[in-house]
C-alpha cells in the first residue's frame, strides 16, 4: 500500500513549478521498494556543507528504530532512504515564546534562521514542541512543501519523517513526524512514528479532542471487553484509568502504565507490539516472491514449488502445503511433486502463511491476515498440460469476540471467491455453516449456542485456510 497522492501532486505542480530534485541516499535496504515499507528521512536545518552529518544522523535513527521489538524483529519489512534536502543555515528556529519556566530554565539561544522546512521550536507555546507549522494556522503551507519534496524525489513512500540539526530535544507528530538530534529525541521520533505509521494512541492522556477508540485506547463503556482482551494478565496489561486533572479523561483506559506510548526509553507494551505488527502486515505480504509465478505449459517433472518469504527474526512464519486438500508438507520453502503424487484432471497445490509469533494473539482480536499462492496443475496421462498459479491476501474479521448474540464477520481479498465458514465445538460437530463473500459485512445469529469455546474454520475452495477461537457468553 503506497501513499500515490495523485490528485495532490497536481495540485501542487500548481504551487511548485519546478521541481525539486534533491540527492536519495539509502540507509537500510532489504529488498524491492514494491514489498517493503519505505520510511523517508528529511533533514532540516542541514546545510549543504552538513549533509555528510545528515546522513549520519538519519542512520543513527534508523539503527536505534531497528533496536526496539517488534521493529528490531520485523525489520526485513522496512526500507529507509534519505533525501539530502539543504538548507541556507544551520539549525531550527527558537522564538522564545514557550512557557516562562522553561525559557528561564532551558538554555536553547532565541534565535530564527533559514531553513527549508521551517522547523521552529515553542510551537503552540510549548518549548519542546519542534513543529514545521509555528502558528498553527499552516500559513506557511510547508505541509504542502513537503508533499511536494516527496512528490519529486519518492512518490511511493509509506511514512515520512523530518530530522532537525538541532542538539535540543524536540519534536512533534502528525502527518511527518519531526525530531531534533538532540538527546532522547529519537525515542520522540520513534513514538510520534507510533502514531502516524501504526495508528496508536498516547497512553497518557492525548485530551478531548484526541481521545477515541484505538489498539490502545477505550471508552468506559467497553472496559468488559477491551480491543486488547486476549493480552489482560500478561506482561502487566489491563485496563488502567487514564488520569489528569480536566477534561473527559476518567472515561477512557488504556493497556499499561508505562509503555513508550507514554514513557520514552520504556519498551512498547504488548498491546503496541502486536498493533504494530499487525499493521506492518496490512502493508506488506511476507510473499515476496514464488515460483512458478507464470502459467506453463508442458512443464517436465519434478515440478518444482518455491516461496521467498520475508522472514521475521527470528522467523515465525508457518507454511502449510496443501495438495488436492490433503496436507502434502509444513514449514518448508520448497516443494516437489512427482507424478505419481497427481491424479487425472485438475490437481490443486495451495500453501498458506500466517505469522505464528508470540508477540501476536489474534484469538480475540478483531482482523487477522493469511496469505496464499495456489497452483492449479492439469495433467493427464500425457503428461501436465500446464500450471497457472494465484496468489491473495485476506484480511479476516470476526468480532465481537466474545460474543453472546452476535457475531459479525467480514474478509477482503483479491479474490472474486466467497469464503465457506465453519463454527465447530469441540467436540468436533459443525453447529453453524454460512458462505462469506467479498467485502461483505454478515451478522450471524448464535444466540441459540451454549456457553463456551468454539472453533471458525474458514476455507477457501476446499482448503482451510485460518481457524479462529470464538468465546460463546
């Protein structure tokens, strides 16, 4: 999923009559930009005598972001480039208009010098606050700049993040996060990314205007069954009452009390981890690559079946081949089919991904991801005609879970193929069978099921695809 802003880069053609074509540096590459999450680093305040420092600074960043878990485990997913953006002097604006206690307290000189992004301290009347927007009205239209930059110089990028030339701690979120050099400011930078690439929320308390229902954060109204249930009494997660002194926050919770999403140089909590994770898979497939990935015709035997997965650290990555719905291998990248292991007709050979990692429980969580490639073999006594292949992505939801009236499923894919849906108990006897089709929101009555654990297994075609846990209240 890239960010290709089309209507936008029109718009700003209009602005930006000529392009700004800067120098692209890679920091981290671990494959092809077209399955990978690119992060673009931007400096301001860098001269184009301190582009060198630049360069350094923003593998300095990128090396401490792939320190912490689960960035440090799922960095083969991520690509980080850095354009040399210059500026005419060095540094970040500093007004002097931020609280009368750090100004007197914190020795950051006032000063106001040129740079390409505008980064400016005391944004909004807060010291710490290094924003590109001083007034907060976006008169500067620098947001529009920086569409502009990424336009001309990386279209296809998925987050953005602008490091400041300044040894003063900093920064601010929002669309481009942006951090100063300065000490722990990484650990800023790392948490706005938190929010602007993984869609989590402040654990303290963000205020009104912030507050909503998010992987982390939840309303008193839903404190019996928490978006993070299936984590409650591990790793010290549960259901903490945000505290302040105004404002609505009594009525909202949160997983942890000391996540980095509220404590900097703090791990992310286990709730965190997984949202990021999960996130990281809506992005990107780990199937990279597979073979045969084109039809062929009159292929020889063996036949030869190959993945090229992007593998965790350590891998956690499951693999289950299935041929004519029988399980024909696990865990393996490779497969090769005989002729004897065909039958006449129509042969099937399917294998299906899940991440099986530790730092996921997706029992009870609402959407969960498997990835499949299937190879339709046709042979006969004359040997295989030829071999098509299709690959898909699902993105499954089942929720609430648990539930006790209701319970809503939903999948997206590539596939023009509706899902079959099984609840089983665990006694092994199907209780409710539905069809599941594309894009479609069903709410499946199980009212009439007994208290307790059952088992939705869902199937693509003849292959079982996920199977999910249901709680029955």
């Amino acid at each position: 999923m890239k960010s290709f802003l089309c209507f936008l880069f029109f718009s700003l053609n209009i602005l930006y009559l000529s392009a700004q074509v800067f120098d692209v540096e890679p920091i981290k590459i671990s494959g092809d930009d077209a399955k990978r999450i690119n992060l673009i680093i931007m400096g301001d305040g860098y001269t184009t005598t301190e582009l060198d420092k630049f360069i350094t600074d923003a593998t300095n960043f990128s090396n401490s972001m792939f320190s912490k878990s689960p960035l440090k485990e799922y960095a083969e997913y991520f690509n980080v480039y850095a354009i040399k953006v210059p500026s005419n002097e060095s540094g970040a604006d500093h007004p002097g208009i931020g609280s009368a206690y750090y100004e007197s307290n914190w020795p950051v000189p006032i000063t106001n010098v040129d740079t390409f992004f505008n980064a400016t301290f005391d944004a909004y009347g807060n010291h710490f606050l290094l924003f590109y927007e001083a007034d907060g009205n976006y008169s500067n239209n620098t947001e529009a700049k920086i569409f502009s930059v990424l336009a001309d110089n990386f279209p296809t990028y998925d987050q953005a993040l602008i490091l400041v030339n300044s040894p003063y701690y900093g920064g601010s979120g929002g669309i481009f996060p942006m951090a100063s050099t300065g000490a722990s400011s990484d650990e800023l930078a790392i948490h706005e990314l938190g929010h602007s690439l993984f869609n989590l929320k402040d654990e303290y308390y963000p205020g009104d205007l912030l507050a909503a229902e998010a992987i982390n954060m939840t309303h008193v109204d839903n404190i019996n069954n928490p978006k993070w249930s299936n984590w409650l009494g591990t790793n010290n997660i549960g259901v903490y009452q945000h505290t302040c002194t105004s404002g609505n926050c009594s009525d909202w919770y949160k997983p942890h009390t000391s996540c980095k999403m509220e404590v900097l140089n703090n791990p992310f909590c286990s709730v965190c981890k997984e949202g990021i994770i999960e996130k990281i898979h809506n992005l990107v497939s780990p199937i990279e690559a597979y073979t045969p990935n084109n039809s062929i015709n009159n292929p020889t035997f063996p036949l030869n079946f190959s993945l090229n997965l992007i593998k965790p650290e350590p891998n956690t990555l499951d693999s289950e081949w299935t041929l004519n719905t029988i399980i024909h291998a696990n865990n393996v990248d490779d497969v090769s089919l005989a002729e004897t292991d065909l039958i006449e007709g129509v042969n099937t050979l399917t294998t299906v991904v899940n991440d099986n990692s530790n730092l996921l429980r997706v029992d009870n969580h609402d959407t969960f991801h498997v990835y499949t490639v299937t190879w339709t073999i046709n042979y006969t006594t004359l040997g295989v005609n030829d071999i098509e292949n299709e690959v898909n992505t699902y993105n499954i939801s089942m929720y609430p879970n648990p539930a006790n009236n209701i319970l809503n499923l939903e999948f997206e894919s590539q596939s023009i193929s509706d899902l079959k849906v099984e609840i089983v108990s665990l006694d092994g006897k199907i209780v409710n069978t539905t069809t599941l089709s594309n894009y479609e929101n069903k709410q499946l009555k199980i009212s009439y099921l007994s208290q307790g654990i059952y088992i939705t297994n869902f199937y693509s075609g003849k292959v079982l695809i996920a199977s999910k846990r249901l709680t029955k209240k």
